[in-house]
C-alpha cells in the first residue's frame, strides 16, 4: 500500500492508496473511530455496484450504517438535495461524534463533504472516491461545495476529511469516458508539475495497460496535490495552478448546462486553446501545443472549443470565482511541466481565447 500524509497546520491526514483496499476498509476504519454510526452517502451509480458489499463490510465490524443514495451527476449537487440529505441525517439522528463516508466520484465527494462541514458545524468525514478524477483530484485538499442556479460550486468551504481510502480497482466499473475524463486531470498534473509524468502517459498502449500502471499514477497526482495544497491551502497562491484550462473549462461546462461536457472533457478544451494562444503568444515554448494535442487526442478529449458564442463563454468567464475585482487569474505554461500564473485584466482575457 502507498500513503501519502497531508499535513496542514490546524490538521494532517492519510491517503492511502492500493489495489484491492475497498475490502479491507471497515478493519481499517474501526482503528480510527471508534462510534458505531455511519451515514453512508453515495450515488445510484455506485450504489448498484458497490452498496451491499460495504454495508457488508462495515456491517461485519459491528458499525450501524444509514445509506443516502442521491441521483448520479452534477444536478444532485444542489440545494435542494442538501436540504433533503440534512433531513435524513437528522431521522438518524447523526451526532457530532459520529461518521459521514463518501462513496462515490466528484458530485457525491463535494456534496457529501459539504453535508459534513456544515451539519451541526461539523462531522468527521472519510472519502472512498469511485472515479479516476475523484481519487486524483477532488477527494484531496478538502475543497467541498455545491452549485448555485448561477454558476458550479459557488458556496462551499475548506473541510479535511479524517482519511481518504483509494482503491484503483473501483475503475474497471467506471465508464470508458469517465476514465478518460479523469485522464483530461492526470495530463493536467503533467503540464503544470510533471514533465515525466507528462511523457509516460505516451507510453501506456491499451487501456489494461494503463490499468495497470494506475496505482502509480494516481499516486503520483496526489503527490503534486498534497505538495501544492501543503503550500497553499485556502488557494490563494500556488495552488491555483490546479486550475489550469479551468477558466476556458468552467465556462463551457456552463455554456452547455453542463450537459454536453464533463468536467474533465471541458478542462481538456481550456487546457489546449489556452495554450494554443500562449504559444502564438510567445510564452510557451514552442511545441507544446502539438504535444498537447497528441496526448488529448490519445486520451479520447476534445480539444478545440467548437459551436460557441465567444461572448457568452466571456460572460460566464466574469462570473468565474477566481476572479479579483475586474481582474482575473489564469494559469500558463512556460513548457510542459513548468507553469505559472498571470494576473490580467477582463478585458485581457479575450487575447487568451
Ligand atoms: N481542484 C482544484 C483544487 O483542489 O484546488
């Protein structure tokens, strides 16, 4: 098994990551915690796949668990349903001693993980992330939200979990476009942080064999996101190079009601016209598009923003929470690997589109 240790000023926590891991999470978690009650929140989805062998799992050690199975997909992470998860948390009558586990990819991580900062201010909670970008990315940091009719993840906060469990083996149930949605994360690792990263990702042939290879990948992304949010935490510096092509991204995803892209395959679209125009402008090496370009292409991702009105995606760029007054921060590359951050002008913005 590796593990990983974020260690942060007010908390540090495990993420420990193996093949296999998911059978052996209820001996795991009974050395940690020591109640009895655990809301189990997921999503129909994995909920088919995996909810009654963890009831089974934490059932065998003794713990009492209330499963909340939400809709898949980005809708359930909404208001309303907090409301509705809140109720049940209250029929359980879940206490401040008590357990909340995430199982399931991005939407069930954030919505669950808000649930848990915010319920009676605050219940542990543990993630078992089920999708390639939540075990890479999401389940990591402790950034938990959900969306507002405006604009995604527009209320959330900063909340830790106690532990993050990563079992790679949940992927081979994950949709082909699911995995290569979290693979648009893992080249984004590569570009900001990883020139090696960035080069083996050629290398893998056919899908088992970068199965194969996944512990070691997600391995290596946690390691790059515990070292950025190590440094930076509350994202005010370092660790908005995690949002490389996610300006461009969060503005199609919203552009298309989030219907048409996933999260993953909308960043891989920001990720390559921002560079695209970076490089003409002179401040990526020169290249790096063509490079780019193959890997996306390699990884099933779009990469050209096609049937959109550019004002609109500026429009939906304005609203963007990274924004600082009228001014706005983007994340280039220099050369792959090698990123930085550019405070510009709105009106700067459309030189980067
Ligand atoms: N997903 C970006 C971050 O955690 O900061």
């Amino acid at each position: 098994m590796k593990t990983l240790k974020i260690n942060l000023i007010d908390k540090s926590y495990p993420i420990h990551i193996k093949k296999g891991l998911f059978h052996n999470i209820g001996k795991k978690l009974k050395k940690i915690y020591q109640g009895k009650k655990i809301a189990l929140i997921t999503d129909e989805n994995v909920y088919k796949f995996y909810g009654e062998q963890i009831n089974e799992i934490l059932q065998n050690e003794e713990f009492h668990v209330n499963t909340i199975v939400v809709e898949p997909g980005e809708k359930s992470k909404s208001i309303e349903m907090l409301q509705n998860v809140y109720d049940k948390l209250l029929d359980f009558k879940i206490t401040r001693t008590d357990l909340i586990i995430a199982l399931g990819g991005g939407v069930v991580g954030d919505l669950a993980g808000f649930v848990a900062a915010t319920f009676l201010r605050g219940v542990p909670f543990v993630q078992i992330p089920t999708s390639l970008l939540a075990q890479i990315d999401s389940s990591v940091g402790g950034k938990v939200a959900v969306n507002l009719p405006r604009g995604k993840n527009l209320i959330g906060n900063f909340y830790h979990p106690q532990v993050v469990f990563i079992d790679p083996d949940f992927l081979k149930t994950l949709d082909a476009r699911f995995l290569y949605d979290g693979m648009a994360e893992v080249i984004k690792y590569g570009c900001i942080k990883d020139k090696n990263l960035f080069q083996k990702l050629f290398n893998y042939k056919t899908k088992d064999n970068l199965y194969e290879h996944m512990e070691e990948i997600i391995y290596t992304c946690c390691k790059i996101k515990k070292e950025v949010v190590e440094n930076d935490e509350k994202d005010m510096g370092e660790r908005m190079l995690l949002n490389f092509g996610h300006t461009i991204g969060h503005a199609i995803e919203k552009y298309f009601n989030y219907e048409k892209y996933t999260h993953g395959e909308a960043v891989a679209i920001g990720m390559y016209e921002i560079t695209k125009k970076s490089e003409e402008l002179g401040i990526t090496k020169k290249g790096t598009i063509d490079l780019m370009k193959e890997l996306l292409i390699k990884y099933n991702l779009h990469y050209e923003m096609k049937n959109v009105d550019q004002e609109k995606i500026l429009e939906a760029i304005g609203l963007d929470k990274k924004n600082v007054g009228s001014k706005l921060n983007i994340v280039l590359l220099k050369d792959i690997g090698e990123s930085f951050i550019k405070l510009v002008d709105k009106e700067e913005i459309k030189d980067y589109i």
